[in-house]
C-alpha cells in the first residue's frame, strides 16, 4: 500500500511537468493552430537557462524561476513574430516543419557549446525530506508538485474568469467569427504565444535540480507530452491538465506493477482513446 | 446606411458573387432572397469582411469600409448574425453577449437586454451550447444589439425555429428598426419576410435581379416559390 501511495506520488510529480507542458502546447494551439514542435526544446532551454544563470552569473534558483520564464517569454513572443506568423496562413505542415526545425537548431547549438553530457544543477532549495505519512517524500519535489498545481489553476482562472481569458478561448473556439464581432484576435496571438513558452520555461526550470539536464531532455519528454495533448484533447486546457496528471500516474503505476509497459502505457491509451473519441478525452470536433 | 456596389466574390474557380449591388437605409429592413447557393451568405460574409471579395465596394454611412478588416467592421456597428448563429458553445450566455466591444452609443446596456430576453438573463450562467435553437438565435441578435450595430446582417435566422419563436424574431427586428437600425436580412421564409421588411431584392446566380417591394411578393408568391425551389 505504501509503496503504492509512493508511486502514485512520483507520477503527480512527473505529471506536474506533463501539465505545465500539455498546457502550453494547448493555449497556443488552441490560439493559432500551430502544434509547436519546439515546446520540449524550449523545457530543455529553461533548464539550461537555470544551469548557466547559476554557473556564470551565480544567480540562485529564485533567480531562475523568475528571469528564464520572461526571457523565454520575449524570446517566444519574437519567434512567433519573425517566424511563426508568416506561415500561419499557409497549410499547418508549414509550421510543424518550421517549430520541429527550430527544436533540432537548439538543441544542436546547446550541444555544440555544452557536449551532450550532462550538467549538474546544485542550487535547489529545499534539501531533505517531507513526512507525508506514510512515507517521506523529498520536500523539493513536493514543491514542483505545488508550483504545478497553483500554476494550472491560476492559468484556469485566468481563462474563465477574465476579459482576456474569454478572449482567447472565443477565438479558441472560432477564430474568424471572434473578428467579426470587433476582436482583432492577431493581437492576442503574439501573447499567448509567449505565455505557452514562458510555461515550458518554468518547467525546465524545475526540472533542473531533479533531472539530467542534457540538449535531448526535451525531445525525449516532449513525445509523452504530444501524447498527453491528444488524449486529454488537442486544444483543450482542461483536458490537457488532467491528462497530464493522470499519465503521470499510469506511467509510474505501470512501473510498479507491470514494468514491461510503462514506456508503452501511454500510446496504448492514446490509441484507445482515439479510436472512442477521436477528438480526445475532453476535445470538441472541429467545426467544418 | 449600408451601401453595397457591384460586389462580386469567388471561390477557387467558382463565381459566388457577380457584381451584386443594393443599398439598405437606416431603419429599413431588407430582405435578399434567392435559391441555396445564389450568394446570399456570401453577400453577407463580404459585407462582414470575412470573405474578400474580388470586386466592389462596401460603404457604411457613407464611408468605404472594402479594404477594412472584419474587427474594424463590427467597431463601426455592423452586427453580424451568421446563418449557425455562432454561439460560442464553451462561453456562457453572459460571455457570449458581453464579448464583441461595445461599438456605438446605442448600445443596448446588460439590464435592458436581460429585460427584453428573460430567456437569457435566466440562463446567463448556461453554456452557449447547452441553449435549444430558438434562444441561441435571440442570444446571437441580442448580442449585436448590446454591441450597438446600426447595421444588422441576419443570415436566415428563422430557420427552423418554431412559430412563436419566429414571431418573437419579427418583434425584435421591427424594434430596431424602430430605433434607426438598418437590418439586411437573408430570408427563405418569404410570409416572414413580408412582415419585417420594407423592400426585398431577389438574387439569383451571384445577381441582384429584382427589387420588389411588398405587394410585389405577396402577388407573386406562388412564382417566387417556385424559382426558390420550396
């Protein structure tokens, strides 16, 4: 039973990173229809953006939490401006092409200038331990859990509870009707943009004191993350989140159990759930 | 109030509009008639400036609106009703009729729309999908009119609503043209259509091929049916 409980615990803390991701992803495709391939790329970034901030300027992980986010942020914001805007009235294969490209130059770059070892980040707070119970939990991963948890929430928050939330999910939900009723949608798009990245930053940035941080973290996490958006449902917010918290859980309660399938569980589920609903747990089918 | 200059649209190879041109004036309601696929919709949607057009000129009081965008458009008070009503299904009704920015200052505050729509002020909470036909179609005009559009551009909105609902619609739209708002209404219900409108074009293959006033419709009603196929 405890051991059960552990496991459980572990997926919430692996899901918390599958939500902070699958949320991005999902305003931002939700936003402009782009499936932004170099989300993992840019996880991947914050936590280097933690690694160097810490090595050559000696700013410690509140630093990091706080800068890497916003400047991933404008760097996002910018992306999409130059690169990502020109493309969005052509077909979507064109920005797939364009974000898969942007993912492999970082992550080619980072390798040129880092190698491909392996970079220990040593600045995190809270050492030790956590009594939960039944078991005792590292209090730095209880915090990643937190910070996920209060994340998703206030981003919920933010989506139904304000003018600018209902903006975007209206032109979530019908991008031209929105314009016909006096919103100039291209005006959010640049935002909403930077927010999904300012999101895949933060992750990384927690995720650099409790994983490798390497030039491949990212595109090795951001397959299960693809898989999470599609069955919790390709631009929804709500159903990325619970998916992403709920994979979490059925990767390490694979572990446990039946070991042979906890790097499979995940496609497995995600064919089942496209062959019930195509348009994932919580998604809508798309208006013709 | 809306003027609309030999407007013509395509898409791909296919011609949907072929220099159409009609004018509506504040407070009159207009009808455009015409058998499916005689570029009503499509009308609309240029106007709206959803669709560009390949030709021709729009102008709202006057002012040419052809090369602004469609948020512009709907600031300067056009109200778009498009043929699937488009409520957002995910927004509330509450959502759904605060979210176009107010346009003008006849615009409808919140108390008076809940007023004159019980319907909706007793499901402001509800989820715009959760609404049957009839009060989707009275959110999707109440919604312009809070906004404060002079000019209505309704895409058939009696369309399989029931009779009373349809009368209800009837009420709403003499009430705006009451009040100076011009509405441009794409009706196949032509006993409907007599009962709101004051002049009615008839369009047929991208053309405006007639004008006809009442008298005209209700004369010829077994003709005009005829050609719209019903």
């Amino acid at each position: 039973m405890t051991s059960f409980l552990q496991q459980l615990f572990n997926g919430l803390v692996s899901g918390s990173f599958y939500a902070l991701l699958a949320l991005g992803l999902a305003v931002i495709f939700g936003m402009l229809r782009v499936v932004n391939f170099a989300h993992g790329a840019l996880y991947m970034l914050g936590a280097f953006g933690a690694v160097v901030l810490g090595d050559d300027a000696g700013l410690g992980f509140w630093w990091a939490l706080l800068l890497v986010p916003a400047a991933l942020a404008v760097a996002g914001m910018a992306m999409e401006r130059l690169l990502v805007q020109r493309l969005t009235a052509l077909d979507p294969l064109y920005n797939f092409l364009l974000t898969f490209g942007i993912a492999l130059v970082c992550q080619d770059l980072l390798r040129m200038k880092y190698g491909s070892h392996s970079r220990p980040y040593d600045r995190a707070p809270f050492g030790g331990t956590v009594d939960l119970g039944l078991f005792d939990y590292p209090r730095y991963q209880v915090f990643v859990l937190a910070v996920s948890v209060v994340v998703c929430v206030a981003v919920w928050l933010l989506l139904t509870r304000t003018r600018i939330g209902t903006v975007v999910r209206a032109s979530t939900e019908r991008p031209e009707l929105t314009r016909a009723f006096g919103i100039d949608t291209r005006r959010w798009v640049t935002p909403v943009f930077g927010f999904g990245v300012a999101l895949a930053g933060l992750a990384g940035v927690l995720a650099a004191p409790m994983r490798a941080v390497n030039s491949d973290m990212g595109a090795d996490l951001i397959i299960t993350v693809f898989a999470v958006v599609v069955i919790g449902g390709l631009g929804s917010v709500f159903g990325s989140v619970v998916a992403g918290f709920a994979i979490g859980m059925i990767q390490a309660l694979g572990n446990l159990y039946v070991p042979v399938l906890s790097q499979t569980s995940v496609y497995l589920l995600m064919a089942v759930v496209l062959l019930v609903r195509p348009a994932g747990l919580f998604g809508k089918e798309e208006h013709a | 109030m809306l003027d609309i200059e030999g407007m013509s649209a395509r898409y791909g190879e296919a011609t949907a509009l072929d220099g159409a041109s009609l004018t509506v004036g504040a407070g009159e309601v207009v009808t455009l008639v015409g058998r499916n696929g005689a570029g009503k919709t499509t009308l609309l949607r240029c106007v709206m400036g959803l669709h560009r057009p390949a030709a021709g000129r729009v102008a709202l009081e006057g002012r040419d609106i052809t090369a602004a965008p469609a948020h512009r458009r709907a600031r300067l008070g056009l109200g778009y009703v498009p043929d699937d009503r488009g409520i957002y299904a995910g927004l509330s009704v509450e959502e759904n009729l605060t979210l176009p920015p107010v346009a003008a200052g006849s615009a409808w505050p919140l108390a008076r729309v809940y007023e004159t729509f019980p319907v909706l002020a007793a499901r402001r909470r509800f989820p715009g999908g959760r609404l049957s036909g009839g009060e989707q179609q009275m959110l999707a005009l109440a919604r312009v009119l809070r906004a404060g559009a002079r000019v209505l551009l309704c895409d058939e909105p009696t369309e399989g609503l029931a009779p009373v609902t349809v009368r209800q619609i009837g009420d709403i739209l003499r009430g705006a043209k009451e009040h100076g708002v011009a509405v441009l209404l794409v009706e196949q219900n032509l006993r409907f259509a007599t009962t709101v409108a004051d002049r009615h074009y008839l369009l047929a293959q991208g053309r405006v091929v007639e004008a006809l006033d009442n008298r005209d419709v209700k004369q010829r009603e077994d003709e005009l049916l005829a050609h719209l196929g019903l």
